[in-house]
C-alpha cells in the first residue's frame, strides 16, 4: 500500500511532458480529458487500448493512466459558479461493484441522511464504498454510498481508488436468493455496456440512472 502511494506520488510529481507520455487519451463515454492529470490508475481496459500492459494468468492487464480531470456536478454551467462552497451537486456514485479507497491527507465525505460526514485518512487501511452495480445486484439492501472530495489549499493529496468493476459487455441482473414474495425485484436484467452509456449520456446523475434500471 505504501509503495502503490508512493509510486502515485512518484507519478504525479513528473515534469508533464513525462507524465503526457503515458497519458491515456480517452474520449469514451464522451469524457473529456484535460493534460493535467489528476487521476493515475491502473485498470482493465479492453483489447483496443493501446497502452502498456502485463499479463497476469490469462488476462492482459493494461497499465493505463488517464489524463482526466472530473468534476461531477453537472449540469457544469448551472452549478460551476457555487463550487466549491456551495457544492450541492459535486458529488457522485461509482458505476462499479466496490471502490477501496487510501487517501494521504483529509478530503473524502460520505453523504449520510443529507449531510456530510468527513473520513479522516488512516494509513494502512482501506475505506470500502458500496458502488452502483451492488445496490442493484442486492435489490438494494445494500446501499451505495454517494460521496465527493474536497481540496484544501495548504497541501497536495493523493489517493488511490481501486474500483472493482464489471465486464463491460457482461449482463448484470439482482442475486436470485434476494427474491422473494416480500422482496420483489426492484431492477431488471440490463447490459452493462447499455448502463454506461445512458449515464454518461445523462450527466452520470446517479439518480437518473437508477431510475432507468427500476422495473
Ligand atoms: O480521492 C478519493 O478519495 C475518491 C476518489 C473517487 O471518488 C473516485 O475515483 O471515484
Ligand atoms: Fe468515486
């Protein structure tokens, strides 16, 4: 944990031209990069990338940094103006199954019953967030959490975010077991890959997306 910090830290404190060398220059889902890197991350990507990689068993694991700066509060034009005081709409929910998070200095909050709570860093430990994808797939009796980070100007933070995902052309439907006459499904069997593109074709409102997913 300490030397993936470290390597982060490492990455981030390049010259840019260095760091532009392995930029990842992604356009997917409509996202727009900007050359100053504010995510490093090391992720399954598929076979079209055309980054560096490893072969781990039988899977090629691309070692891709994207040079993405995101802001979720969108729409940007109605909310840019109030952040980040005011910053009622920046904040989101991972699209995947489980996101570990390791952050040096203070910056993540959880929204909890409209208010949120700060998580003090802890070295050596991973805060666990509930994603999308598990709300879902447990006809939501377990809840994602909606969270954000905020800057300070006193000092940098690193963090690692390690999302685990799905395969983007996987079909995703809810646990069977979780069914029952009392629990009836919540969500229908959907495309992975379809779910992406209607939420960041919808601003990637978690909201909006779950409300496509209800049955
Ligand atoms: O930096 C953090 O603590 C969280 C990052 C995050 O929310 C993300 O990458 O989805
Ligand atoms: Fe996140």
């Amino acid at each position: 944990m300490v030397d993936a910090m470290n390597v982060g830290q490492e990455f981030f404190g390049l010259p840019a031209k260095d760091k532009e060398r392995l930029c990842h220059d992604s356009t997917k889902f409509g996202q727009k990069g900007c050359k100053n890197s504010s995510q490093v991350g090391a992720s399954l990507v598929d076979e079209n990338s055309n980054t560096g990689g490893i072969l781990c068993n039988t899977t090629f694991i691309h070692w891709n940094w994207r040079d993405t700066l995101q802001h979720h509060f969108h729409p940007l034009e109605s909310y840019a103006s109030s952040w980040p005081e005011k910053s009622t709409r920046y904040r989101h929910c991972d699209p995947t199954l489980i996101t570990l998070i390791q952050q040096d200095v203070y910056g993540l909050q959880l929204l909890k019953d409209g208010q949120w709570l700060g998580v003090e860093p802890l070295s050596n430990a991973f805060v666990v967030n509930m994603s999308l994808l598990l709300e879902v797939i447990s006809n939501g009796k377990l809840k994602l959490g909606m969270h954000r980070v905020v800057t300070n100007s006193v000092c940098s933070r690193t963090s690692l975010a390690i999302s685990v995902s799905y395969p983007y052309d996987g079909s995703i439907q809810l646990a069977k077991s979780l069914i029952s006459p009392t629990n009836p499904p919540l969500y229908g069997a959907f495309q992975y890959k379809d779910f992406l593109e209607f939420l960041f074709a919808n601003n990637a409102e978690c909201e909006t997306a779950m409300k496509y997913l209800k049955l």
